[in-house]
C-alpha cells in the first residue's frame, strides 16, 4: 500500500532549500493488486499488463481504479508530479526479496518461449491452479506475481543431468568415498 498527500501545497524552505508540503492535503491510500487491474481491464477491454503504450486517460483511471481510501474521489488536477512520480515508484517496486536467475539455456541454446498474453482472467487462473487464496488480490500485483512464479518452479519437473554433469557428480561421489576409506580405487 502507498500513501500519499494528495492537494496539499508547496512550499520551500529558503534556509535549507528543500521543499515541503504545507499541511491541508488528503492522505489517500493506493494499492497496485490484481483488484485494480482487473478494473481497468473491464473498463478498457484491453491487456493492462502489456507492453503498448496507454493513454495518459488511461493512466489516470488505473491510478484512481488503485484508491482503496473510503469515500475518496480523487481528481487529475489534485495530482502533484511529485505524486504521479511516488506512485509509478510504488507500481515499480517489487515488494518482495526474491529474485530469480535470469533465462536459463538448455544445451547452449537460449531457451524459446512465445510471450503469453497475460490477463486479469489469467493471473486467476494461476491463483486457482496454485490454490492460492483469492485475499492475495489485494497484494501489491508484483507480489503476487512473484508467489506464481515461485508456485510453477516448485511445482515444476526437475530438470534432467546431462552425461556431463552425471559424469562429473559420480567422478565427485568416488573421489569422497576414495578419501574417506583411505583407498586407491
């Protein structure tokens, strides 16, 4: 969740020559989760979670489609840059310490995988097929994004040795096992 000051003034300090925001704004509380984009996406009809340029009408809606405060109808023209900048530094964030290696290839080749068009309807799907808890809506999106990834490796086949690699396992297991008994062979 993000809170921001929305509305309230600028004002700058001479003697320190920062700026403050002087008191009188509303604190509004956002949330970038599966909720708002599956808004967004019954709105527009179209995938948010693309790589397509939006339009700045639709980066407004999605910005107030991600207000959960009560009873707040937030405006365009209350947004500050500095706002608009907190909020794409929130929908950026990973929210999360875990990482993953990049691509792997399989026998020196890069591994080819087609872009899957990714939906609200289908990062429900994975929820669903993971039997992840439909609370995780309300996460920050890359969160949960983040918990399916780690489902499909978890849940993923272990990838198969290659002669090489088997080789090179037994040549380590006989090598420990030779210096453990104290033999030559």
């Amino acid at each position: 969740m993000l809170t921001i000051m929305v509305g309230a003034e600028e004002g700058f300090n001479e003697e320190t020559q920062e700026f403050f925001e002087k008191p009188g704004g509303l604190a509004v509380t956002f949330e970038h989760s599966l909720v708002s984009v599956s808004k967004w996406e019954s709105k527009y009809e179209k995938v948010f979670l693309s790589a397509g340029e939006k339009s700045e009408d639709e980066i407004v809606a999605y910005i107030q489609m991600m207000v959960i405060s009560p009873e707040v109808s937030l405006e365009h023209s209350q947004l500050t840059q500095r706002n608009v900048d907190a909020i794409n530094n929130y929908i950026a964030s990973p929210q999360t310490a875990t990482t993953f290696p990049e691509n792997p290839s399989h026998r020196g080749r890069p591994k080819r995988t087609v872009p899957e068009i990714v939906t609200s309807e289908l990062i429900y799907y994975w929820m669903v097929a993971h039997q992840i808890p439909f609370e995780c809506e309300n996460w920050h999106l890359n969160r949960l994004l983040t918990l399916i990834k780690v489902c499909n490796v978890k849940a993923g086949k272990p990838k198969k040795m290659s002669r090489a690699e088997t080789a090179a396992q037994n040549r380590e297991i006989n090598a420990r096992r030779r210096a453990e008994l104290g033999t030559k062979g």
